[in-house]
C-alpha cells in the first residue's frame, strides 16, 4: 500500500453506517482496518459496539480491500453483500472509546465472490473471529 486513502473514497458506505475509520494494510491477501468506537455510533448500545457492528466492521473491512484494489486498477468501488458468516464468534463487545484493529485473509476468490478469514482485536483481546463470503454486484 503506497498511500493513505480518505476511507469514505474507499467504501460504498457513507455515514451514519460507516464502520471503518482507516486503511492500515491492504495487499492481495491480507487487509487491516482501524475504528475508533464512539458514543453516537449507530450500531453501539449500552456503552458498547453491537454484535452486529463487530460483523459490519469486519464486512466493511473487506469492501475497503475491494475499494483499494478497484482505484488501484482505475475502476469505480463496486457495493458487496454479505454472502454468508461461518464460525462467527463474538467473544466480546468493545466500549465507546475503544480502537479496534480488523484483519481479514483473503482464502478464496472465485466469479464475484471473496472468501476470508476475520478477526477483530482492542490490544490483546479477541472480539471477533470466524469466515465471511462477500459477494460483489
């Protein structure tokens, strides 16, 4: 990765349900984010990110892997669906606050489709894990 993105030209998503504030590391196989969880998130309840945020932060981990490789080639960021969630564990649910590091490692790709193993981590501790399946449109 050459050079630092405005995340928002990366990803189909625009606010209030962007989940992804920066692009760490992008290559063919390995991707990171960072996001910082604040008090008037969309998806935080109770002093805490949701489940469901932990899963759309890792979902739009990977668009913004799709969104650097897509600019990378001259081509317009493409939307993606989730496709399926296999093995997702939330093993804990990060405070307003919090910065959380995203990892996914891409397995497979084949007709549209992204196959990637996910974690999420606050420091040491595990919040997330398990495989994801975007499917492009």
């Amino acid at each position: 990765m050459e050079q630092e993105y405005d995340i928002l030209t990366l990803l189909p998503q625009r606010p209030p349900m962007v989940m992804v504030d920066r692009l760490l590391h992008c290559d063919p196989v390995v991707t990171e984010t960072e996001f910082t969880v604040r008090e008037d998130n969309i998806l935080a309840e109770d002093g805490r990110l949701s489940a469901c945020g932990l899963i759309e932060n890792i979902a739009q981990t990977c668009a913004a892997r799709m969104g650097y490789i897509n600019l990378s080639k001259g081509e317009a960021v493409r939307v993606g669906v989730i496709g399926a969630l296999r093995d997702m564990e939330i093993h804990a649910l990060p405070k307003v606050g919090s910065t959380i590091t995203t990892r996914i490692e891409v397995s497979d790709e084949v007709f549209g489709m992204t196959l990637a193993q996910a974690s999420s981590r606050c420091g040491d501790t595990l919040l997330a894990s398990g495989t994801i399946k975007i499917a492009l449109l």
